[in-house]
C-alpha cells in the first residue's frame, strides 16, 4: 500500500506571496492531519480534516487555512507569507482515531 | 496548554547497550501514545504505539506506561548505530466528536557509539 504523499517537496517564496500544499493520504485513511516542523518550536499542530471537513484547529493565525476533498486529499495555504513561516510542513494520515503515518513534508523556505 | 516534556539530550549509548528514552505528560485524561522515529533530514516514523499501563514489545523496542506518574517511555535493547536519529514522544488529546490532534514533545537526540 502506498504511503502518504506530498507536493511540491521544496518551495522557496518569498514574503508576502501565498503558497498551497498538497497531501494525499494512505488509501482508505479519511483523516488528514497538518503539522509545522520548526527547530524552535519542533512539531505543532496546524488542523485535522475528516470526510471534508475540519474537526480540529491548533493555534495557528488566520493565514494557515486547509481544505479536504471527497478523496480525502487535502490542501493547505498560507497567505502573506512570513520569514517565519519558514519550516518543514508535514501531513499525517490515520483510519478514524488510529495510528497516524506521516509524508515525506514539504520544505518551504521563505526569503 | 497540555504539555509533553522529554530530555532534548543528545543521548549517548556505546553498541550493543540499552537505550532508554523518557516522557511526562500533563493531561491526564490521554489514552493513546506514540514514539516516532526522526533521521535527519526526515519525516516521523512511527515505531510504536501504547495505549494501557504495562510494557508492550516488538522486536528490540519496549514502550512502557504508567498512566498513574503520566509517563512514557521507550527501551531500545542492543542498540545500533543505524538507531541514531531524534526520538519523539507524542500524546493523544482526546477532543470531542472524534477529533483528534498529536501534541508531541521536542524530541531526544540519540546517538549510538560504535
């Protein structure tokens, strides 16, 4: 079975552009969870989605948003990008309430 | 905020020894927990996951839980070289309708000395 995929895998943007990164989960996972990776803050959590709609939202401003689709795939965007945005962005997928398998990430460089 | 705390090390273990890897949670209501694995340059692995108090094996890897102390924690036995990476304990908020969210720790970083 294949594992969690993102794209794009590296985004360079600079500040102030908006940026949409994509996720498709495990087949027959419904649950797609979003995490920032940062060496500062280490792993925090941005939101979950189920059967396309949002369950769960971590204490992210209003720019981070996310959307899931019918096949479960999800997106996430960040608006007026921020140096500090700059981070490993990682999705996560489960079965409702189980083990969750992380992608690959995306690494986003803001300048 | 709930929190998950781990010694952010590094950790050092010569080959071939026990490495013994802790975490503490604040909430006390958790039920699932779960150790990732982190090289560098890389995305979490999931290597075990623990739900009830007691021990629970799979191969060299031991997790331990005491619900009672909120603690965690992850033995791996007849450490190798290729073990050496960041270790991530993480912790299950239980949300209402069925939500779910990982708050994880910052991790402990695992070096294994030939």
């Amino acid at each position: 079975k294949a594992g969690v995929t993102q794209t794009p895998r590296y985004l360079i943007k600079t500040r102030g552009q908006q940026v949409t990164l994509s996720c498709s989960p495990i087949s027959g996972h419904r649950s797609v969870s979003w995490y920032q990776q940062t060496p500062g803050q280490g792993l925090q959590f941005l939101f979950e989605y189920f059967s396309e709609t949002q369950r769960n939202k971590g204490n992210f401003p209003g720019r981070f948003s996310g959307r899931q689709f019918s096949n479960s795939r999800s997106e996430m965007n960040v608006s007026t990008l921020e140096l500090g945005d700059s981070a490993l962005y990682l999705c996560a997928s489960s079965i409702a309430r189980g083990q969750e398998f992380f992608g690959p990430g995306t690494r986003l460089t803001v300048l | 905020q709930k929190e998950v705390e781990q010694n952010s090390g590094p950790l050092s273990v010569p080959e071939g020894a026990i490495a013994s890897l802790n975490c503490t949670y604040s909430d006390r209501v958790s039920q699932s927990f779960f150790w990732y694995r982190q090289y560098s340059g890389k995305s979490p692995e999931l290597i075990m996951s623990i739900y009830s108090n007691g021990d629970k094996e799979d191969g060299r890897f031991t997790a331990q839980l005491n619900k009672a102390s909120q603690y965690v924690s992850l033995l791996i036995r007849d450490s190798q070289p290729s073990d050496s990476a960041t270790y991530l304990c993480a912790v299950r908020e239980e949300e209402i309708q069925g939500a779910q969210k990982l708050v994880f720790g910052q991790g402990t970083r695992l070096t294994i000395n030939p």
